[in-house]
C-alpha cells in the first residue's frame, strides 16, 4: 500500500471516529433543540471553520486538473442539497432512538453503494448480494418492531442512509477535479441556507435552549461538519473504493461505543447479533465489487 493511499484511510478513519462520537452530541441535543435549528448551527459554524482556508484551495500542482467555476457551484450545490436531505433525516430519527442504533442503520449506505452501482454500470458480484441480505436481516433484529415494522426513528434513519449513500457516490465523482475545502465549504453552505430557512418558518427556539447544547453544538460543527466531511473528500481523493466505504461503516461502531460510555446506552444479544450482521454484510458486500474504468471526465467511486 503506497503512502499516499495510507494517509486516504487515516483520513477516512479519524472521519469515522469524528462522525460515531457525533451521534453521542447529536442525542444530547435532541433534548433542547428542534432538528433545523441544531442543523442550522452545526452547519453554519461548519462552514466559517473553513472560510478562512478559501483562498488557498484552488492551488494544484501543476498538470492537475482544477475544476471551473461551474463545476464547483454544480458540486457544492448537489453535494448540499443531499446533505441537507441525510442530516434532517438523520436528526428527526435520531430524537427517537438510540446513538447506537442510529450509527449502524445510517451505515447501510455501505451495502447500498454497490447496489446503485449496478444501476450506473458497476458490476457486482454474488458476495456484494449476499453482503445485502445480511445487512437487511441484521436491520431487522436491530430495529424492527414486531413481524416487520421499524420504529419511526429507525425508518427514518434508514432513509438518511440512503441520501448518505449518494453523498458517497457525488463525492466520489467531483473528488478529484473539485478542490476539497471549496466543495466542503459549499456543500456546507447550501445545506445551512436550507436548514435556516426550514428552521425559521417551522421551528420556535429561546436563546437558553441554544446555551443549554453549545459544547454539542460546537462538536458538531466544529468537528463532524467542518473537519470530517473535509477529511471525507480529501481521502476519497486517493483511497480504494472497498477501503473507502469499509473504514467509514466504522463509524457505526465508534456510535455504539459513544452511546454506551457516554450516554448509558446498552445493546441486548439480539441487537448486538443485528450489529454483526450489518458489519459482516457491508465487508462481504465488497469482496467481490468489480468497477468499470472511470469515464471521460469523471472520477470513479475513489
């Protein structure tokens, strides 16, 4: 393994730890805030982390490709709108339900990429297939709720998974001509406008509840808006698709440690067993994920 592909999944990891820990702020939170609202400000303080980055984030060595305005604004908004989308999912579920539970069920979206892959020229696998079944019967004794109903916020959660798992993709194909503090920082962007707006019109928040969840906010913003999503697309820059998508599903584990030192959380044997079927599926799900050489103009899931 070259340097370069090291430091990807250092990145990648110290991203996974960042964003499970989250989880942990993300519930305490959810005790004082409307979902908007925490989102507005997590993001907003997200993205003036990196303002002061901007200007020296276009430079490239030369002979690497840099992409245009265009494309940039393209990224940031896309990338925005399904952040926005995943977070405000994520949060409303996460009011109803555990730290842990919530960091398994969002990394579904690791058995998902190969399955939208196959809709966008990937070839997958026999493992890639079995990887899902695995991970959708771990979903079930985790989550489910009687013969087959899910909690609302294990439902909803589970939608955040998907959006998560086109961020992945989105990431994946502007990573290497968009440079990673602009595209962060407009994603981030696009994504605090949206929750601000929502967060005006729907939610009703006094100074003291934002007081009562500032050290929360803070780590949030601070760390899993503004460091990690940063350290994702700077690592995808130059990680293999299976290690990419391997080393972030970690964050489901560092969730469940987070909930159970910090929070009192506890996992009985038949969410536990859940647990082992999600992890072993999402790493079955990539033994055998066969990807297409990247087309014209465009970076493969990397």
């Amino acid at each position: 393994m070259n340097t370069a592909r090291k430091r990807a999944n250092l990145l990648l990891l110290t991203a996974a730890f960042i964003w499970g820990v989250a989880f942990v702020a993300q519930r305490v939170a959810m005790r004082h805030l409307p979902p908007l609202t925490f989102n507005a400000a997590r993001l907003i303080l997200g993205a003036l982390v990196l303002l002061p980055f901007l200007a020296r984030s276009g430079r490239r060595p030369p002979g690497v490709p840099v992409a245009g305005r265009g494309e940039t604004i393209r990224a940031s908004v896309l990338l925005g709108l399904v952040m926005f989308a995943a977070a405000s999912l994520q949060q409303f579920g996460i009011v109803s339900t555990t730290a842990g539970k919530a960091g398994f069920i969002t990394s579904m979206y690791v058995v998902f990429v190969p399955v939208v892959g196959t809709f966008i020229g990937h070839r997958v696998g026999r493992y890639a297939w079995i990887g899902v079944a695995l991970a959708v019967g771990g979903l079930y004794l985790l989550s489910a709720r009687g013969l087959m109903k899910l909690a609302p916020g294990d439902g909803l959660v589970l939608l955040c998974a998907v959006c998560w798992t086109a961020h992945v993709l989105l990431v994946g194909r502007f990573a290497k001509r968009v440079p990673a503090i602009r595209m962060a920082f407009g994603q981030f962007t696009t994504a605090a406008v949206l929750s601000t707006i929502g967060a005006l019109i729907f939610d009703h928040v006094q100074w003291a509840d934002v007081r009562a969840v500032a050290w929360p906010i803070i780590y949030s913003g601070v760390f899993s808006i503004g460091v990690a999503f940063t350290l994702q697309v700077a690592g995808q820059k130059n990680a293999r698709p299976t290690d990419a998508a391997i080393i972030m599903s970690m964050e489901s584990v560092f969730a469940a440690l987070g909930g159970g030192l910090l929070l009192g959380e506890r996992l009985g044997l038949r969410e536990l067993a859940g647990c082992m079927a999600i992890l072993t599926g999402a790493v079955v799900a990539q033994r055998d994920l066969v990807e297409p050489p990247p087309a014209p103009g465009a970076a493969a899931l990397s």
